[in-house]
C-alpha cells in the first residue's frame, strides 16, 4: 500500500476543525494547536497513537473500513465525508475504471432534446460536458465554442470570466461545486487526466488552489442559483440531477425554472431572437 499526502491532509484538517466539547471532552487549558489531539483520536476511536499518527503522516499502513468507520464518527463525517474517507485510504466503494474514454449511450442526445426548453446537460466522470440541450446552449453560449480539453463544468466555473457576472453569487457556488468534485474524483484522484485538471486549475484560479488546501468534501444538494443573464436579465432556476440506472459515471442535469422572490416568473429558456444569444 502506497503512502497517500491526502489521506493524512484531510484527517489532520478534520481532527483541527473538531473542538473537544463535540466530542465530550473537557478543555482542560490552552491549547497549541486547534481541535483535537492525536491522542484524543486515538482514544476516541480505540486506536493507539502511533498507529493513528502514522495514518495522520500518510505512512503506507492499512485501516479497516472498520476503523475508518470510527474515525469518522469521531469527526462526524457526513455519508459524503465518510465515502471520501474511506476512498483515501485505499477501498473502492462504488466507482471502477478510467474516468477517460466515457461510452455516451445514445438514448443521452434523445433525453437532452426532450428536456428543452429546460437547459440540461450530461456529465461525465470528471464533470466533462459530454452533451447538452439547445437551451443550455442559449444560456450559456461560450460553452460550445470552448474546445474539448476546456468542456469540463469546474473549469468553465473557474477559468471562463464571464461566467463570474453570469452567475449571482459566483463564489458561494463556486465553492459548493468544488467540494462536490472533490468527493465524486477521490476514486480517480491518482488519474493523470484528474490530476492534470487539477494542476491546471489551480494554476488558473486563486480561488479554487486556495479552496483546494480545505480538503472539504460534500455531495450534490438541490439548490436554487441565480444567474444575471446579459440578454435575459435575472433568472432564477432549481438544480436538479438525475443518475441513470446501470451507469453511476454519468449525471443528467437539469436546470427547473422557478418563480423568483418578485413573483415575476423565470421562464424557461425558449428559443432567442436575439442574435448575440443564438449559438
């Protein structure tokens, strides 16, 4: 077994965020550093502390799902937190295969158009665009014209500038969609494609190298997000997605127009007559 830097950063990050009240011990005093100490883990979770502290310096040991199980309950991981977890430190749980080379079925083009006009698109393992509907188009237009290597949902977030003024409340989004990334890539973290779209976003953005460090993990939450649409002007939308059955590598995506704060609907995305807007 392989030493993983990652396994030991998010264990250390998690035990430095977690205050010994949570867990019902007593702050006898100052401490040097925040949160737990090793020795607080290792009793918590019935380990010794060498063994934890090798685990924590991502030393090539291996723990049981077991193990990690308890060390999750000591953090009060999420089911997300947990699976990240567990993937770090070697077990696969749900993903097999290459994140690369993705067979699109081809029931997913049929599916898309019969969505519009509600944008929609299909994602792959590592949120590459693999297809999307002509609504999706019409909202966001610059993605067709991107080329392959740049089709992927976290970079167009990241490293497309309009796509900060298009969306209201750009870096409370964007962090979500960090986090949701990083725990649907820990089974391929180690793929040079995944690694290679990390690297280069981290060089492209401040935002996603520093939020990268956080080691926060969460999974896909309905939620409604804003965008100022240049043409359109405000639009309100609930994110939706499907998995479909047999193939757990891919997620439909659907954007469901909803009725804003003024009462004032936001419309699908019908077709433009405004030609900056029509791919």
């Amino acid at each position: 077994m392989n030493a993983d830097p990652e396994l030991g950063a998010f264990l250390r990050r998690r035990r430095e965020s977690t205050k010994p009240a949570e867990v019902g011990l007593v702050d006898a005093g100052r401490r040097r550093t925040p949160g737990l100490r090793r020795e607080e883990v290792a009793m918590l979770a019935g380990v010794s502390v060498s063994w934890y502290t090798w685990l924590e310096q991502g030393r090539p040991i291996k723990a049981s799902i077991d193990v990690l199980d308890a060390l999750a309950r000591v953090f009060a991981l999420d089911e997300t937190e947990r699976d990240h977890l567990i993937a770090l430190a070697g077990h696969r749980l749900h993903h097999t295969g290459s994140p690369t080379g993705v067979d699109v079925p081809e029931w997913a083009e049929r599916l898309l158009d019969s969505l519009d006009p509600i944008p929609a698109y299909l994602l792959g393992p590592t949120w590459e665009y693999l297809g999307w509907n002509r609504a999706q188009a019409e909202l966001f237009p610059a993605m067709t014209a991107l080329p392959d290597e740049e089709r992927n949902l976290v970079w167009v977030m990241f490293a497309v500038a309009e796509v900060r003024s298009l969306i209201a409340d750009w870096e409370l989004e964007a962090h979500s969609m960090l986090t949701q990334f990083r725990a649907d890539i820990t089974p391929w973290r180690d793929d040079p494609a995944v690694v290679d779209l990390v690297d280069r976003l981290r060089r492209v953005s401040a935002e996603f190298d520093r939020w990268w460090e956080g080691h926060d993990v969460s999974g896909f939450q309905t939620r409604l997000r804003r965008f100022n649409h240049p043409t359109r002007g405000p639009l309100l939308f609930e994110y939706q997605q499907l998995i479909p059955a047999g193939r757990t590598d891919l997620r439909v995506v659907m954007q469901l127009p909803v009725q804003a704060p003024t009462d004032t609907p936001a419309a699908a995305v019908e077709p433009s007559t405004d030609p900056r807007t029509n791919p």
